[in-house]
C-alpha cells in the first residue's frame, strides 16, 4: 500500500501556482498511478485540511536535445487541490 507520501511527490512552486492561493487551490505533482481519492486521502492526512475538490491532468513529456541525442523528458500527472474555505497551507518563502 502506498504512503501519503508516495502519492504526493511536491508541491508546485510556479506562478500560476502562486495566483490561484488567493482562490484557496494548490497544484500538487503526484504519481502516475494515483486516483482522485487517493489524492484526497493524501493531502488531508499530510497538511491536516479539508479537500473541497480535486482535478487531475496528465502532463506529456517534451522532446529536448542535448547536442547530437534526442529524448523525452517523462510525463507526469498534476493535481489540483480546491480546499474548504478558511483551510490553508503554510508554503516557505524563500
């Protein structure tokens, strides 16, 4: 059985992310394999809030070259986490 800690990877720390606090959402990186209610489960246990919502979406890899050798970078599944009015998550500024 997976931990809370195996389904949510990080927290994303971007821009966009930043914006949408002010809207009590939180994007999350979390593992391929994970469902919305494992998502749920995940985040109340770890940061002890209330999951109002969550949206899931699959990131595809991009195709980036260094010098002569071509890859993928690898796909990865972002969450959205909406949580109950007045519930917060403490992020560390640096």
């Amino acid at each position: 059985m997976n931990t809370p800690y195996d389904i949510i990877k990080h927290i994303a720390r971007t821009e966009k992310g930043s914006g949408m606090m002010a809207e009590n959402k939180y994007i999350f990186h979390v593992a391929n394999d994970a469902n919305k209610i494992q998502i749920r489960q995940a985040v109340e246990e770890i940061y002890n809030v209330t999951v109002k919502k969550v949206n899931t979406l699959k990131v595809q890899g991009k195709w980036k070259r260094v010098r002569y050798k071509e890859g993928k970078t690898p796909d990865w599944k972002k969450a959205v986490v909406t949580l109950k009015q007045g519930d917060k998550i403490a992020i560390a500024t640096t």
